[in-house]
C-alpha cells in the first residue's frame, strides 16, 4: 500500500534556539509533553518506543479515561492522545469531560483507534478532536503527525488531513 500523506498540520509556537542538527527545521526544544491515555500496555510501548526516537517531547501514560483526566489537570500537557476505547469511559465521554473543565478545554487531542471506518474519523472530527489516527500505528505518519504538531513553523489555522493509508504499520 502507499505511504501516507502526513496526518495533520497544526498551529504551533516556538523558538529556534539551541536547535539540534537531526531535528525537524523549525525545531522547538522543550516545549512537547505528551499525555497518553491508553489501556493496552502493548500500544502504550510502541508509542513510547517511537517517542524515544524524539527526546524532545515527554511523554506520560494512563491506563484510563479517570486518570487520565486527572492527569491532563494536574500536567497540563501540549497534546492529548486518546484512545478511544477505555476500560471505564470512552474516548467521547473523555473529550467531553476535557472539554467541559475550563482548566482543560483547550488542550488538543488526538484520537486513536482500531476503528478505522470513515464513519469513525468523520465522527471524531465533528466532536472536534484535533484529528483521528488508527491502530495499528502507522510508525512514519504517526512521527510525521507529531512533527507536524511540534516543530514545524506556526499556522494561522489548524488544518487536519487523515492519513490516506489508516491503519497501516511500516
């Protein structure tokens, strides 16, 4: 199958100060913290293996919508990934809950899911997730999706694209 577009572009400020020489051109150090609210421990690995790959960003699990909740309150992290089947709420009921607390409402999230149906990623847009991946990760996009989100140069206006090729792994 043909690699995917980039998953997203996504308004982002930052510096280009201290910029390490393999990292993307509008690099931003320090400035990424990662929640990632997700139940299967495997998932959870690749997602940290990958970020491994980006020593700039932070990342911090939990295993459910409830901490997870708590969590994004007390971190306040740059970016949400959510799956989108947890064990106590589903990945709508936690957006809603994020979105209903003034301290959070504003925090982007992006969700993740097997369900790969264009019905799915429609409903997830219209909820108003920042955008929809699948699972399995596809490990290029998914990096590309983050670098977008990350370092790439400041936008006037979030533009989401899925990736053309979902659920994919290279």
């Amino acid at each position: 199958m043909p690699s995917p577009t980039p998953n997203a572009t996504f308004a982002r400020a930052e510096s280009s100060a201290n910029v390490p020489e393999n990292a993307p051109k509008s690099f931003a150090p320090g400035s990424g913290r990662l929640l990632y609210i997700e139940d299967n421990p495997v998932n959870v690995l690749v997602v940290e293996e990958l970020l491994a790959t980006r020593p700039q960003l932070s990342l911090i699990c939990e295993v459910d919508g409830a901490r997870g909740l708590a969590r994004a309150r007390s971190m306040l992290p740059d970016l949400i990934l959510l799956d989108m089947q947890l064990p106590d709420f589903d990945g709508y009921q936690v957006f809603e809950r994020l979105r209903a607390d003034p301290v959070t409402a504003t925090i982007p999230c992006i969700a993740l899911s097997a369900n790969a149906m264009l019905e799915d990623t429609r409903r997830a847009q219209e909820a108003g997730f920042l955008a929809y991946w699948t699972k399995p990760i596809d490990f290029k996009a998914f990096l590309q999706g983050l670098d977008e989100f990350f370092f790439r140069p400041a936008l006037n206006e979030k533009t989401i694209k899925p990736a053309a090729n979902p659920g994919s792994s290279t």
